[in-house]
C-alpha cells in the first residue's frame, strides 16, 4: 500500500504539471499584431472618385489615396514629395486600410489609409529603414482590472490594443509578443516588479530585444455598463521607471476599445518623446557580459634591444614553417611540446592540419633557421631545409649487424 505522503506528494506533481499546461496552452489566449512589419503607415486619406462601375471607382479612389499618401510621406521623410508612377506606387504600397466608405453604382466615397513597405520606399526615399530608431524594445502591456494585473495570462483588451496599433510611423523598435506559448509563464504581472537583470536578460535575449517597456493601464469602471476611466503609466526598464502618466474617460463600456486605442497612441508618443530626451537608454546591466573564452589573450611584447649606436631595436623573431607528419591526434600535441621545449622558440602553432598526412607547423623563435635545424636533427630528426620551410620526419633506427 501506497504511502499517503507519496500519494499526496504525487498527486500535487501531477496538478502542478497540469497547472503549467493550462497556463501555456489555455484556450482564448494570444494577439498576433496586425502589423509585424512596421510598414509606413498615412491614415485619414478622404476620396470621392466615379467610375463607369462600382469597382472601377473604387479601384480609382484605392489608386488617388496612394497618390495622395506617397506625397505626404515624401514630405515628413524629407523626400521633397515629388509624384511616382501607379506602376511604381503599386509596387510599394503594402496594404490599404479602409476606415470608411461608401460605394454606389458609379461613384465611391471613403476614408483610407495607406501602408508603403518600409524598406523599399526607404531605398527611393534615401533614408535607412531603421534610420532614428529605438534599439528593440520588449513590450509587457499590463493591465490592472478590478484589482487584478495581468499580461498574458489571459486575452486582455489592453493586449488587444497593443496588437492592433501599428508601430511603422513610431520612431520605438516595438517588438510585441502574441501571448502565446511560453510568454504567459516569462511575461506576466509579477515579472515586472523583478528588478533582477539575470533573469532580464534570460528573457529580452528570448525575444531578440536589448530593453523593455511597460505600458501600463488602469481601468475603472464606475457602474455596470456606465463610464470607465483609464489610468495610463509609460514606464520604462526593469526598475519600472515611470516616464508619464494621464486619464481618459469614455462614456460607456462599448467605447473601452476605442480608449485603449487612443491610450496606446498617447503612450508611444510618450516613449518617443523620452527616446529623444535621452531616457530611453538601454541599461547597461541588460547587456551580457563578454566570454572570457572569446577575449584573446595578449602575447608578450618583444623585448627592447640596444644596438651599438644606441638606439632600441626590437627583436620580432624569425617566423618559419615546419612540414611534419600526423598520423593521429596525438602526434600533434607531441610534436608542438617537442618544438615548443627547443630554447629560444616563442610560440608554435598549428595552421593546417591533416591527420594522416603532412601538417604545417608556424614557428616564431628568437635564432635563425640554422639553429633550428640543429635543434631538431639533436633530437632524433631528420631535416629537409627549403627556403624557410623545414620538412622533419623521425631517424629510422639502423639496421643491426648480420
């Protein structure tokens, strides 16, 4: 029989176990943003076109918003806002945005908005795609409700608004996560009073981003149905240092996602105006320290030497190359220390390696070449000298007498 501790001790590995999967696959959890490319984006364009049909206006109008949009992008950019071809246009516009319209037989009406693919008007532009950016910035929307904060734990309104703001026209390298697998467990509403850089840094080198913003909302409803007021913090780095602070208020619980929109527009430009001042700087303490395996150690300084006219000189050794044999691993490490020991040798190093056949050995030693032969033949050597390439192979043993 069972003992009751091990049952119980059992039983709670396999809740805990449960606990860990319903939090990383819970149904209803995850936004991917509508716009991961940080396209640019031009918005209330208004258009009033007639066509012979009901498409041919539309695709008219769809045609004089991006005209109308190419210009006013050219001009914020610096571009000067000269006109391109449809053709052209065709090729950098990404994607139209409707955000109002009325079609009728002949004639179409509506308010659009224009994405153009960063990188290719960037090249007729002149201007770097990332040109005046943020280095990446993680973002944890937090939103406090009722007295309960939440990130990913579950699918928030505020999550929401973040997915749907689009980031092209915002001077701060977004990166925003979906909510989805493991991001509930790294990035949650105790993650963010964790001032800890270790496990900071675990996480934004997760995400591929080099420090992390966290918006923050709080929403308070007056009655059922009735009036909610947002309360939003732009806070900043893993000390959750707060950069502004202001309230909207919005009529009834139907307008929540329309002040969250307009909240989250009001927080990047915060973000960007912080970014210009200087307080977006990465903190140090997120950046991973170097590997010491990777820092190359400095090889001695030669060492000065006084000439007869009494000027230093400094000894750079002479540099050779030794031809050797490698039938296998070892052997290499046994002909290095042997060179390595003769006096007056600096340092030795393989520069190509065949095992089975002839390596190369680079030797840098303080004689000439005709003291390393010598060396080499002491030591039971045979020596092929040409130009500066000594070739060695191991003295066969003579031949005992008949």
């Amino acid at each position: 029989m069972a003992r009751p501790s091990i049952v119980l001790a059992a039983a709670a590995a396999l809740l805990a176990g449960t606990a860990v999967l319903a939090q990383i696959e819970g149904a209803g959890r995850g936004v991917a943003p509508v716009d991961g490319g940080g396209a640019f984006e031009v918005s209330g364009l208004t258009v009033d076109v007639g066509g012979k049909t009901a498409e041919a206006a539309r695709l008219g109008g769809w045609r004089l918003a991006q005209r109308k949009a190419w210009v006013q992008l050219s001009k914020r950019l610096g571009g000067g806002g000269a006109l391109l071809s449809d053709a052209t246009l065709d090729q950098l516009v990404s994607g139209i945005v409707v955000e109002n319209e009325q079609i009728g037989p002949t004639r179409y009406i509506a308010r659009l908005g224009v994405l153009f693919d960063r990188t290719r008007a960037g090249a007729i532009l002149g201007i770097a795609p990332d040109q005046g950016r943020s280095v990446p910035m993680l973002v944890v929307p937090l939103q406090w409700s009722a007295g309960v904060g939440q990130v990913f734990e579950a699918r928030s309104e505020w999550q929401q608004a973040w997915a749907r703001f689009r980031t092209g026209n915002s001077s701060i390298d977004y990166v925003r996560p979906a909510g989805t697998g493991a991001d509930p467990l790294l990035l949650n509403a105790g993650q963010v009073s964790r001032p800890g850089r270790g496990w900071w840094r675990r996480i934004l080198d997760q995400y591929g981003a080099a420090d992390v913003l966290i918006p923050a909302v709080r929403l308070y409803r007056q009655w059922p149905g009735g009036p909610v007021i947002g309360v939003f913090e732009a806070r900043h780095g893993p000390d959750d240092t707060l950069l502004g602070r202001f309230t909207l208020r919005v009529g009834s619980a139907e307008g929540i996602a329309q002040l969250l929109d307009v909240g989250v527009a009001r927080l990047d430009g915060l973000y960007q105006q912080a970014l210009r001042q200087g307080r977006l700087a990465p903190d140090q303490a997120l950046t991973p320290p170097p590997d010491p395996d990777a820092t190359p150690t400095p090889e001695p300084e030669a060492a000065p030497v006084e000439g007869e006219s009494g000027e230093v000189a400094v000894s750079t050794g002479t540099t050779l190359t030794i031809q050797y044999d490698t039938p296998g691993v070892s052997s290499v490490a046994n002909s290095e220390a042997l060179v390595r020991a003769i006096p007056g040798v600096r340092s030795v190093a393989t520069t190509s390696l065949a095992l089975g056949g002839v390596s190369l050995m680079r030797v840098v030693t303080d004689g000439d070449l005709a003291a390393l032969q010598a060396a080499l033949e002491a030591r039971g050597y045979q020596v092929a000298v040409s130009g500066t390439t000594l070739r060695i192979r191991r003295s066969e043993p003579a031949a005992p007498a008949g």
